[in-house]
C-alpha cells in the first residue's frame, strides 16, 4: 500500500515536471527529489508522537545561562569575521491583514524589519571595521519584493546576499495526491507552499551560497526570523562559539531559550532524547501529555529560533543526507474548499543531527516578535527606542516589566485597520495592562498608566479624547470612567 503510494506520487511529480523548461526544470528537480523523500517518511511513519517516558527534562546544570557569559574586550573584529548572519523571510504578514513580505512592514521611525537589520549590520560593521555578510532566506511569495528592495541597497557596503526556498505542490487530504498539474507557480498559486524553515539547510546549500561563505572563512552563521526585533548579533555568544573553551567539544548547534511564560506554553521546548539534545514541538506529544507540555514546573524554557549553526557541519549534514526531520504536516483549505496538507520541517529539529548542541537561557529582550498588531503598537511606542538599529526599551521606563496589550481583533487586527484608531500612538511609558474590546478609537497624545481597560459595547463606539491621561481606569460604552 505505502510503496504504491509514494510510486503514484513519485510519477504525479515527474509529470509536473516535464511541464517545466530549461533551468526551472534542474530547480525543480532538484527541489522535488527533497519532495519525495520528505513524503516517503511521511506515509511510512505513523507520525512523530514521542514515547513519553524516554524523555529526560533538562535540569538548570544542562543550559548555560547567558548571564554566566563575558563580554569579550579584545579579538571583537576577528571573531565576527567568523560569522554570518541569516534571516528568514519567507512569510507574508497575512496575519496582520498584509499582502507582501512581512519584512517590509514599517515597524519604527518608517522604519520596516529589514530597515532595522541593514541598520544593525552597517553599524557592527564601520564599529569593528568587519565585512558581515547579511543573508536572507526567502520563499516564492516573498522573493521578488525582497529582492527589489535588496538591489536598491547594493550600494550601501554590505555584502547582501538572498537565495530561495523550495516550493512544493500542496497535496490532497483526499487522495495524498498533488493539487496542481502543471509546475507554472502562477498559474495555480495556491496550490504551492514554501515548506517551513527546516528547508533552510538543502536550500542554502543548494544555492551555492554556503560553499562560497566558507571558502571566504566563515566559521558559522546566525539564524533567526525576519520579525524578531531582538535577534540581533551577540558578542557574547558568538565569543563562547569561536572561543577554545570547549577544546575538542566545540559546539556545531547553539539554542537560544528563554523563561516560558503562559503566552508561551505552546512553544517548543529542548529535552533530551536517546542521549541528545533535541527539539520537542507540541504536535509530538502524546494527547495524555499536552498539559504537562504547557506545564512551566517542567518546562521551563522555550524556542526562541535564535540559532547559531555551524557552516561547514551543515555541509557535511546535508551531503551525508542526515537530517531526516520531524515532519509537521499543516492542515489547510484552498479558496475552493478543498482540504489540503502541508509537509514541513521546523529548522530548529535538526539540533539532534548535530555534534555537542547546547542551549543557552537568554534574556527575555532577544525575543521579540511582531505576530500581531498588538506586538506592532507596543512597539511603536514610546516605550521602544531605536539605537543602531536596534530596539531597546527607554530609559524613562521605570518599570522592569513590559506592558500587556489585549486588543480587539474585529477592530485591531489588520495593520492599516488598528493604525487608524489612532490619531498618535498613546504615551504608555507607565502602562502595565491596555485591554480594549470593541469599537475603540484613540486622539492624539493620550496618556495610558497602570491597568487600563476600555470596552465599548456592541453597537457603540468610543473615542478617548486627545490629551486624555487613563490612570487606572475602566471606560465603559457611555464612556464613564470608575477607577479599576
């Protein structure tokens, strides 16, 4: 049954091909033999649940604790002409009611997510008197825009460097068939997907671009999404990579972690398994145990997708064809109903191929995403400044703690939709906790303090008036204001 099954699809692929010409057909190719294999597991397997009890949960003495880290004071230059630094750019910021490339959203000062990574680049650069190449990963529906703000920016002496992803034929939930018939990307454009970041590895050394960095000296490369403002680079970390401490156990794959909290209970986690460390997503875990996932008293740390690889063990990896990741397969609906999987890799997963992985428990500020507006309003405010680059929270914030943002999603979710509500963003320096349900609008220079919470009700509106300072205060639908 399962050979049949792969046969059949095997043939489906190599007629999709054969519709494909000159070097789109090699790229295809190439990219679909990656396809098959990635299917073959997955109907041969019975999926990636783990045996509960084999699991070893990781004790503080497993993790390094970043804080433990020094601060290198001299070879700065020489250990970051060992890196390079890589981003991932496949999505969109659909989520977010956008139609291009996540990574050109505006996020501070008209400033977008790549605007903020060449910033911290060019100034690491003239700082250290380094060449830090800047590398973007990105996908078929985020390539094009990319690469058309890249060319504009050749000129500003970095080296910038993109390369694509694999993009694979969605198959039926029905048939475990392909969707699409023909390998013209735009003529079904739903029926393709970028399969996850795990692609991260064949793609890049696919590319060419891995080989080349090496050659030129580049000892390792460091990951993380396109929308994590607080990935940036880390001497610290870098110092402990390139550094002989751990003489002939040096490191291929660094983690970074942070402190779970309840927003985080679904991320994933490191434990080890048959003696190595590896990633634990929650699609893995036996139903029984999906609380004890969650659970912050044995899981502690989660994924930050901060990662710190080795180059060359990457090429030794992808040669021996030894990173047969856990597959994560996607449920999705096309515009026409038709149910839908994706099979992906998470880049994160492939920790267990590599030689001595460890991870490090960072600070809380190297992960920042932006998932949601209310990520995207927090950080437009005066709460964040830009220095080099890099965000960092004002020194006028008194508190240690970041404000909670709960924003209406029928009103805030779409980027221009929330912006709209408000004329300016509000002060919320000494803010703990903005909750706001329903049809709500903001003036300009409002003032938001300690716990605040406004709620219009169904069928009205509320407008906070400008200069409006909110100090603890519940504004109800005929905007009277009690104090919380």
């Amino acid at each position: 049954m399962n050979t049949s099954k792969i046969e059949d699809f095997q043939r489906e692929l190599e007629t999709i091909i054969g519709t494909t010409s000159g070097v789109h057909q090699q790229d295809q190719k190439r990219q679909f033999l990656e396809y098959l294999k990635l299917f073959t597991r997955f109907v041969e397997t019975k999926g990636n649940v783990i045996q509960w009890n084999k699991i070893k949960f990781l004790t503080d003495d497993m993790i390094v604790k970043y804080d433990n880290l020094e601060e290198p004071n001299t070879h700065q230059q020489e250990m970051l002409e060992k890196i390079v630094i890589v981003k991932l750019n496949g999505g969109l910021g659909t989520s977010m009611g956008c139609s291009g490339p996540k990574s050109q959203i505006v996020i501070k000062n008209k400033q977008t997510f790549l605007d903020l990574t060449i910033e911290q680049i060019k100034h690491l650069n003239s700082k250290y008197n380094t060449k830090i190449p800047l590398v973007f990963m990105n996908s078929f529906n985020t390539n094009d825009q990319t690469d058309k703000v890249l060319n504009s920016m050749r000129n500003s002496g970095i080296a910038l460097y993109s390369f694509n992803q694999s993009c694979y034929p969605r198959i039926s939930k029905e048939t475990l068939m392909p969707v699409v018939k023909t390998g013209n990307v735009e003529e079904f454009h739903d029926g393709w997907y970028p399969p996850g970041h795990g692609d991260f590895y064949t793609s890049f050394w696919e590319s060419g671009l891995l080989h080349k960095l090496i050659d030129e000296g580049k000892q390792y490369c460091f990951v993380s999404n396109v929308d994590n403002l607080g990935a940036t680079m880390d001497l610290r970390i870098l110092s402990l990579l390139v550094s002989d401490c751990f003489r002939c156990n040096i490191p291929e794959f660094v983690m970074e972690l942070t402190d779970k909290t309840r927003a985080d209970v679904k991320g994933g986690t490191l434990i080890e398994y048959d003696g190595k460390m590896c990633l634990l997503e929650i699609a893995q875990v036996p139903d029984e145990h999906v609380n004890d996932f969650k659970s912050i008293k044995f899981f502690k740390y989660f994924n930050t997708n901060n990662l710190w690889i080795d180059l060359k063990a990457i090429d030794r990896l992808v040669r021996e064809n030894q990173l047969n990741m856990d597959i994560i397969v996607n449920n999705k609906s096309l515009a026409t109903g038709e149910k839908v999987v994706q099979l992906e890799t998470a880049i994160g997963a492939a920790m267990k191929f590599f030689d001595n992985g460890i991870g490090i428990n960072v600070p809380r500020s190297r992960f920042l995403p932006v998932k949601k507006t209310s990520d995207l309003i927090l950080i437009m405010s005066n709460i964040y400044e830009v220095q080099n680059g890099t965000l960092v929270v004002s020194s006028k914030r008194t508190f240690p703690t970041l404000p909670t943002l709960s924003l209406d999603e029928k009103y805030f979710k779409n980027v221009d939709q929330a912006l709209k509500r408000f004329q300016s963003i509000p002060d919320m320096l000494d803010l703990d906790l903005l909750i706001v349900t329903g049809d709500v609008s903001f003036g300009k220079g409002v003032v938001l303090k300690g716990t605040v919470v406004i709620i219009a009700n169904e069928g009205g509106k509320i407008f906070v008036p400008g200069g409006a300072v909110l100090e603890n205060n519940i504004v109800e639908g005929d905007l009277k204001i009690s104090n919380y």
